[in-house]
C-alpha cells in the first residue's frame, strides 16, 4: 500500500485489520487527499497516527470516528491546510481544542469526547465562511456561546446537545432560516439552567414544541431570593471589599455590556443594558403546532411571552394563571379554540393580551379580568385598526385606551364590566 505513490484516497472504515504501522504506511501517500478510518480500531495513545498525518499537506478530507484512540488532540493545521472536512466522532480525546481546529473550511465534527474548557471569544469569521457543520455534542464545554458561532453564512448545523454551557443567559437565533424540529437530548442534563431571553422569532422552526426543554430553564422558575439589588447582565460585580461597612460594587469601563434588540408589547425595541429581572420567550412567526407547553406556566418570572403566528392548537393553558408577573402575553394568529381561561383574571401586571385571529367561540370570562389589560400606556411605533382604518402610529398618546378582539368566535353577552372602561 505505501507503495502506491499516486493514489488520492484511502478508505478503510469499518475494517477489521491489525496494521501497528498504519501511520507510517498512510504517511508515505503524499498525494492522498481523503482518508476514512471510521471505525478503525487504532489503540494509540497521543495518537501517533494523526502525528504521522500531518505530513499529507494535500489533505482535504479526514474521519477518525468511533477510532479508539486515547490523548489530546495534537497541532496538525500548520501542515494540513487543506483541511476542510474532520471528523473525530467518539474518539476518546480530552483537553481543550486546539486553535487550529477553528481553521476547518466546511465540516468539523468533535462530537462524542470528552473535550473541556470554553469556546473561544473571537474566531476569524473570514476562514469560517465556508463553514457549514459544526458538531460539539456530548462533551464537557462550558462558559459562554461566543456571537460568532452565529454569524457563520452558511452554516447549517450547529449541534452542542450534552455539553455544560450552564452560564448562557441570552440565546437569539431570530431571523434566519432555521427550520425543522426543535429535540432535546434524552440525558437527565437540563440545558441552559440559567437562561432568561429566548428568541427563536421569525424562523422555520416546526413541530411540537419540546416542553422538557422548558423544564431546564431554571432561572425562569426561581427567583434568587439572597440578591435584592438591580443588576444587569454583564456588570462586574465585586464583593471581595467592604467600605465603611458596605459592600463596594466594583464595574469595568462600563457597567453594562450587552445590548439586544426584542419585540415586547408589539413593539420593536433595541435594548441597552439588560436587567436581570427580563425574563422573555418569543416563539412568534414560526411554524410549531400542537397544543401549547403546559409547563409554560412554570416560568413564573417570565415577563414577555410571544407565541403568535403558529399553528398552535386547543386551548389556551390554565397554567398560565402562574405568570404572576407576565407584562405582555401575545398569542394571536394561531389555531387556538375554547375560551379565555377565567384564571388568567389574577393577571395583574398584564399590559398587552392578544388572541386575535384565533377560533375561540366561547364566553369571555367577565369581572376586572378585561380592565386590567389596558393598566398602562404604549409607547413607540404600533400598527391598529380603529374607526374602520388601519393605522401606523409612530407616537401614542397616554389617553388612547384601545380594545381588539376581532375575528374570532366569542359568544354570549357582552361583559357589563366593559362599561367600568371608561377612558376607552
């Protein structure tokens, strides 16, 4: 075999061959451009092999998964600039991935080890254009999910699942052209524990929405009853100090760093300096069917939640009586029948309530329940529909008080307590 000079591919996966020198013989092959060992049982440790590889400048393609090597991965890329799709899937490595690993042009899959550590912060986006798999699954990196992983043009699949990223509070993929299903690992693992902004808006996400993915959001559900202060995310905070009896609050250059831009109370809104007390969820303008998470109402902290314009079926939750402090609660352009849960009338906070274009046809419940949706003023850019017109309105005045529950199924009387409306 190695005297075979010109050949450019070698294929031996799922071999069952003993060759203690495979390296050395591989090695030789300048010319071969892939090479598939899946499932080669290799037995080396600090692997040898891939040290012997990285003399095969013209490679292009390389898979050693489900190999059973043993060690951290070695620097290869300063010869391997070719490299554009490598697989090392279940091949027993550890350590932190080596920088060059972030140089692979279109499929990189380390899936399956035992890889520790964090992402890099900053990457060259130039060499990841191409980029179009990124496979992490089932490993043991943590910290926090570095921006650029999401500004790849063409990246297709992005698979962290089975990993500790524990410290992610902001995920927005909106935006896209993100489709499918959304799944959810079945290790006992909850993913995200801390996780308060979730934005999957304006996607091609379809399906039944996985509730056991909700059920990992626990910093939606508990609040931390030992910090009264106001934070936002991304402020230093130093306790390590005291002065004159109180604790010194150290910040950088600046105490806020992040800034974001979400849709709440049908608003568009840039957001700079996020406090930790929004908690948000917006699933709007997607494709997820089925009736809506139950465990919903188990994000009591949640503020915001935008599910409209889906296909989501049945009734409206009762749990949702749970949002104790929930400000606006957007499930319009749905599939949704029944009736407006009686429940929801403990719903003090809630400034905006839309179920419009759904198929409810029952009763709406009657008491302070509808009064205390219009509790606020709206500020900013919203379109509406009144005297017959469709408007934009660019600024709203504190003395327009409005109430749409058009096209739906709603029977029965009018509430008399719309008469208790009376600025509307």
């Amino acid at each position: 075999m190695a005297q075979l000079s010109q050949l450019r591919s070698v294929d031996l996966s799922d071999a069952s061959i003993l060759m203690p020198n495979l390296g050395e013989i591989i090695a030789n092959l300048t010319k071969v451009k892939e090479v598939n060992l899946y499932g080669v049982a290799i037995n080396s440790t600090i692997p040898q092999l891939l040290t012997n590889l990285s003399s095969l400048t013209p490679l292009e393609v390389l898979d050693l998964s489900y190999c059973s090597f043993s060690g951290r991965l070695p620097d290869l890329l300063p010869h391997l600039e070719s490299l554009r799709d490598f697989s090392i899937r279940y091949g027993n490595f550890h350590g932190m991935i080596p920088s060059w690993v972030w140089n692979i042009t279109e499929v990189m899959d380390l899936g399956g080890n035992n890889f520790n550590g964090e992402l890099p912060s900053t990457v060259n986006i130039g060499s990841l254009s191409t980029l179009t798999a990124i496979y992490l699954d089932s490993n043991l990196l943590s910290g926090m999910l570095s921006s650029w992983l999401f500004n790849l043009p063409l990246l297709q699949v992005l698979y962290l699942q089975g990993n500790q990223f524990s410290r992610l509070l902001i995920l927005i993929l909106r935006s896209n052209n993100f489709h499918g299903r959304l799944r959810t690992s079945q290790e006992k693992q909850q993913p995200f524990p801390k996780l308060q902004i979730l934005d999957l808006s304006d996607n091609s996400f379809g399906g039944v929405f996985p509730s056991r993915l909700l059920k990992g959001f626990k910093a939606m559900m508990e609040d931390d009853e030992n910090d009264d202060a106001m934070r936002y995310i991304g402020e230093y905070v130093d306790y390590s100090t005291e002065a004159h009896g109180t604790k010194e609050i150290i910040h950088g250059e600046t105490s806020i760093w992040y800034s974001i831009a979400l849709t709440f109370k049908s608003i568009d809104q840039e957001i700079n300096g996020i406090s930790t007390t929004l908690v948000a969820i917006d699933l709007s303008s997607n494709r997820f069917r089925g009736a809506i998470p139950k465990s919903i109402g188990e994000l009591v902290l949640v503020r915001f939640l935008n599910l409209s314009h889906n296909n989501f079926t049945g009734s409206i939750p009762p749990s949702f009586e749970n949002l104790n402090v929930i400000e606006s609660l957007d499930l319009s352009s749905n599939q949704l029948t029944g009736q407006i849960p009686r429940e929801l009338v403990n719903l003090h906070f809630l400034e905006i309530f839309s179920v419009a274009n759904n198929k409810l046809n029952e009763a709406i419940p009657h008491g302070e329940y509808i009064s205390g949706y219009l509790d606020a003023s709206i500020q900013n850019l919203i379109a509406f529909t009144f005297k017959g017109i469709d408007h934009k309105l660019n600024e709203v005045s504190t003395t327009l008080a409005a109430i749409n529950l058009s096209d739906n199924r709603f029977r029965g009387a009018i509430p008399k307590s719309i008469e208790e409306l009376v600025l509307v």
